[in-house]
C-alpha cells in the first residue's frame, strides 16, 4: 500500500484515551487519524484469546465489521520474569473485572514485595494489527518489546497502565517521566506502531 493510498481514518478498537493519544501522535504524519470505537458506540470485544495476537485480531475484526472502517487494534501487556510472565494477556484487569491503573500497580507491587531489584526484571509487549476490512485473510501483524524492571514505588505523572513502576535502563528513569515524544519513540506500541507503518507503506 502506498503512502497516497493509506486511508485517512481508521477505528481504534479500543477507547482508551492514552492509547489513542500515543497512536495519533505516531500516524498523524502520514495524514491518517484513529477514532475510537467508543465513537460508533461499538462494545468491547470478548478477549477470549490465549495470546496477545490473538486477542489483537479478536478486538480488529469486532471493530472493523461494526463500523465498516479500516481497524487497528493491539493487545498489549507487562510481562514480570520472576512471575513466570504475569500479568501478561490479563494486564488491564490484573486485579480483577473493572481494576483502575491504580489497583493494577498496586497489586503488582504487592506481589513483588520484597524482590531485589535484579530479580524484578520484566517487559512491556505489544502485538499490533492492522485489517484492512473485517473479512481481510492476512492482517499485517507487528510486534514490539520495551525491557525494563519493576520499582518499588510509583514516580512520574505522564504515561497511563503501568507505565509509573516500569524503570527504563537507558534514561534512568520510569515510563512515567518521559516526555511523550521520547515515550512514543522507545516504547513498545512505538516500536510495532513504526512497524506496522513500514509495512503499510511498503507491502500491501
């Protein structure tokens, strides 16, 4: 798909507002928006998958046939080592149906009470979809990696999800404290977003 051909407007399949900002702050160069499916009134979809993929494919192909639009859905999730990848797929309700950010991180830190900081190593996942229409038989699929480790307490005001406790090595500080440009280009929606984009432009 070239670059002219890319659509101006896709559904999100999602209605979190931080997930829409990081992704319109990435693709708005290239002349296209994401509205959230919150917009049609579109429910959310069952994550009934056992993979991020899967459920990223579960979520694009609900939006997509609801709103008839072009769809982009990721599932995304912090993987924790030393809790055999927990929270993983269940990220956003790690500390039950209708969890806040705040109860997550919460339980997380609970759950890592008293691990030393060099076993509390973990990663930030996000599988990426794009479909072209609800029936597409090939969705492009891109995935990206953020590794960190987990804090001991929350710091910073920006980000959304688990982003005040994830410690980024490279910038010595939490996900939380980055401004969102240099947020948008490390982190792991960035990375698959970029790579869903390279695709767009350069396969279909």
């Amino acid at each position: 798909m070239s670059l002219a051909a890319l659509p101006s407007k896709v559904v999100l399949a999602s209605g979190n507002v931080g997930k829409l900002r990081e992704i319109n702050a990435i693709i708005g160069g290239l002349g296209m928006q994401a509205v959230p499916q919150s917009d049609f009134d579109v429910p959310d979809a069952d994550e009934t998958g056992l993979s991020f993929v899967e459920n990223a494919i579960l979520k694009a192909r609900h939006a997509a046939r609801l709103t008839g639009l072009p769809a982009i859905a990721d599932d995304s999730g912090l993987e924790v080592d030393i809790l055999k990848g927990a929270p993983g797929i269940y990220s956003a309700r790690f500390a039950g149906p209708g969890a806040s950010d705040e109860d997550n991180v919460h339980k997380l830190l609970r759950e890592l009470d008293g691990v030393p900081e060099s076993q509390r190593t973990a990663r930030f996942q996000c599988l990426m979809v794009f479909l072209t229409h609800e029936m597409d038989p090939t969705p492009l699929i891109c995935q990206g990696s953020w590794e960190g480790r987990i804090l001991l307490e929350p710091v910073g005001e920006n980000g959304f999800g688990y982003d005040p406790v994830f410690y980024v090595p490279g910038e010595c500080c939490a996900s939380a404290q980055l401004v969102p440009a240099v947020k948008n280009r490390l982190s792991h929606r960035g990375q698959a977003l970029s790579r869903l984009l390279r695709e767009l432009n350069g396969v279909r």
